[in-house]
C-alpha cells in the first residue's frame, strides 16, 4: 500500500522535532550514498527490521527495537524446536509410516517451502546481487560494515531454523494430506514477524524516532549486481537447497523400508 508521508510527533517539543526534520533534510542523498550509481543499477532494502538494524544508530530506539524483535522472533523458533524434539519424537529412532500420497504431498512441497521462505530467498538475493557501500555513511553514520554482516547472517539463520522447522514438521505428517497443508499454513505467519514489525512503526503505532528510522529502511538503495554470473549464483542456492531436503526426504523414507 502507498506509505504514509511522515508527519510531526504531537508528543515531541517543536524545537527537537524541527531540529531532527532539518538534520534528515539536510542529509546527502541516496545517489551519493551510492557513489552516484546509475538508478537502474539500484536494489530496494528488504523491508525487514534486519535492515531497521543496520541503518540505525548503535544503542537507538529502532537498534534495540530490531534487536528485540530478532530475539522475540529466535525464542518462539526455540520454543517449536523443543516442542518437535520431546514432544513430537522427533528426531526419532521410531518409524514414521507415511501413506503414499502423504509421501508425494511432501516431495512436491518441499519447493514450494523454499520459494516461500521470505527471508532466505532475500538472503539468497543479497549474497548473489548486492554489495556494501561504505559511502551509505554519508547518510547513516553506523552503517558500519559489520553491522550489514550481521544483518544479513541474522536473516539467512531465521530463513534456515524456519525452513527446518516446517520440513521437521511436514515429515511428521504421516496419514493426512489435509493436515500437511493446514500445519504448513499454519507456520507461516512466523516467517512475516519481522515485516509487521517494521509496518507497524511505519504506521505510526511506536515513536517518531521508530518510524523515521523505518522510513529510512524504505528509503534507502543497494547497489545492484545483476549480470548472469550473478543470477546462476542466486539460482544455484536454491538449487542446492531443494537438493539438500531432498536427500532428507529420501533418508527418511529409506529408513522407514
């Protein structure tokens, strides 16, 4: 939907709220953020406070906010995990009986499961199409090298845990087709927690700080690789993983027989 345009916090005093309106007007742009790469050569942000993180300052509200929604988002994924191991028995030395259809169901929705998965196949994106740009601190100070690493390190791991988890639970799934696509359903409102939480503070709901640090997020470019090198990478990550989940599948099975 069309975003609204940021407006002055009724809460704050005129003197701040003016000061931090010039301070952000007065910021270089995102073209000479970018060295003055061409536009067609730019990639948006992900909306994700992955991002909120990276382009906020150390020890600001939108830096602790990503911090707490990465750790909210982390303990639920823990909270699933212990759930599958000691109440679900799994992993488990028992046999898992699945029918035959229940079997085909899974193998065509392992795919399915990846290109689903929001924020792996954004990390897949950013590892294989764009690159750091030391001059973004020409707009966003702490936009520290480091902190892109772990931004992306922390996507790329919920990405993963959450993909295990849903193939974990699409394998328990051993006598009904209509519970496989419900429990798989079900799962993916987790995958969207991040996002939420960077459209809420675009809303309006948190701070002005919060909300002008999202719209930074929204904002803000990457610069773009994007010639056929790049694609067969990006292509390939995708590949090997529904390799990997498929040589799971069939471990599996080739252990039930």
């Amino acid at each position: 939907g069309v975003r609204a345009p940021l407006q002055q916090s009724s809460t704050s005093h005129p003197a701040v709220s003016h000061s931090r309106s010039f301070m952000r007007a007065s910021r270089p742009s995102i073209g000479e953020c970018l060295d003055n790469v061409p536009e067609e050569e730019m990639a948006d942000m992900s909306l994700d406070v992955y991002n909120m993180f990276y382009l906020s300052d150390i020890g600001s509200q939108g830096f602790v906010y990503s911090v707490a929604v990465f750790i909210i988002k982390f303990a639920l994924y823990v909270l699933l995990l212990l759930d599958l191991i000691y109440n679900k028995e799994f992993p488990s030395q028992q046999t898992v009986e699945a029918t035959p259809i229940v079997r085909t169901t899974q193998l065509f929705l392992m795919p399915v499961a990846i290109v689903t998965q929001e924020e792996l196949i954004t990390s897949f994106f950013i590892f294989s199409h764009l690159k750091y740009s030391p001059s973004i601190r020409k707009r966003h100070p702490t936009a520290y090298k480091w902190k892109y690493i772990v931004a992306a390190a922390a996507r790329f791991t919920d990405g993963s845990i959450f993909l295990f988890i849903n193939i974990c639970v699409m394998l328990l799934q051993d006598t009904d087709v209509l519970g496989l696509f419900l429990n798989f359903a079900a799962l993916m409102f987790l995958q969207t927690i991040d996002n939420i939480a960077l459209q809420v503070c675009l809303d309006g709901y948190w701070t002005q700080s919060l909300r002008e640090t999202a719209q930074d997020v929204v904002d803000m470019k990457f610069a773009y690789r994007h010639n056929y090198v790049h694609r067969c990478m990006q292509t390939s990550f995708v590949v090997g993983v529904w390799i990997a989940l498929l040589g799971l599948w069939v471990a599996v099975h080739y252990k039930e027989n």
